[in-house]
C-alpha cells in the first residue's frame, strides 16, 4: 500500500493505518527529536507531541511535499517550543548539587571532547544548531531541511557552514592538544 492510500485510510480512521503511518515515520522523528533535544525523555515527549499534531492536522495535509517533510517540519517546531518553555522553566530551577562547589576553586580539568563537542553545539545559535543537527548528524539533504523549515536551500547550506566555523573556533584550542 502506498503512503497517498494510506493516508486516506488515516483521514476515513483506519486505526491499523495509522498505526502503520506512525510506525513508518516514530524512529526518524525520534531521532530528530533526541538530537535537538539531546534528552530522551524529552525526545520521546517531543515526537508524541509531533504526531499528536500531525494526526489532528492529517486534513490539512496537501501532498505538496512528502509526509516525512512535513512530520519533520511539524517535529522542528515542537522541538524548539518545547525547548524554549523547558529552558524557561529550568531557568527559574537551582539545581542542589550545583551549590557544592560555589565556595571551592573551579575545576582545573579539561573535560573530554564528547562533552566539549556537546556543549558547543549547544552553543550554536538555534538557527544553526538545528540545520547543523539535520544535516551532519541526522543526515538529511539541504532540500529537506529547507522544506522543513521553510528556507530555501542555499539558506541551509550558508547556516551549516557557519555552524561548522563556530564549532571549528569553539574547539580550536581542545584540538591543539591532539595535534602534534
């Protein structure tokens, strides 16, 4: 059965078809979810989120593009809201064991490069952090993440390449210890 069928039988609720639908289509929008969101709870809370919108807005959908743009724009966008209220939150949010070592002397250690390459990325601006996370982590095409966010391509492709500079200048000095 092809996904225009499909569809249809989600519109006429088909349950079976939209569990098919939403089984085609969980991993990659969890994926993208858990990569901007880098939380799996979150990740998880994000793409239910995701397909509770798609599902109630499967009417509105015109076939213009393919049903996995459209799930991933719909995914970005409640990504960065969701993001944007947790951050909100947690910012009015003191963590107890972050008091500990407010009296003592910092940390002299370097921390490992995973860490040092995740907190640059979360560095990013949001507009680069999300083509960047699209397109070298989760491997989409330019095409697609210009119809995801509704940019053209060349848009997504100056944005990875500044995302890349920043990342080349935040980690330029961790990079100098690897380097003989």
């Amino acid at each position: 059965m092809d996904e225009r069928e499909v569809i249809a039988r989600v519109r006429a609720g088909d349950g079976a078809a939209e569990r098919a639908l939403y089984e085609a289509h969980v991993d990659r929008v969890y994926r993208l979810a858990y990569r901007l969101a880098g939380d799996d709870d979150l990740a998880r809370d994000f793409t239910q989120e995701t397909f509770i919108r798609a599902f109630a807005r499967l009417e509105s959908f015109r076939g213009d593009s393919a049903l996995s743009t459209w799930l991933h724009a719909i995914a970005t966008s409640v990504v960065l809201n969701g993001l944007r209220k947790v951050k909100r939150l947690r910012g009015r949010e003191t963590d107890l064991e972050a008091a500990d070592g407010v009296t003592g002397a910092p940390r002299a250690a370097e921390p490992d490069l995973k860490e040092r390459l995740r907190a640059a990325i979360d560095d990013l601006p949001e507009r680069y952090r999300v083509v960047f996370v699209m397109h070298d982590v989760e491997g989409y095409t330019h095409e697609e993440i210009g119809a995801a966010l509704g940019v053209e391509t060349g848009t997504s492709k100056a944005q990875l390449s500044r995302a890349r500079a920043k990342l080349r200048t935040a980690l330029a000095d961790f990079a100098g210890e690897w380097v003989s």
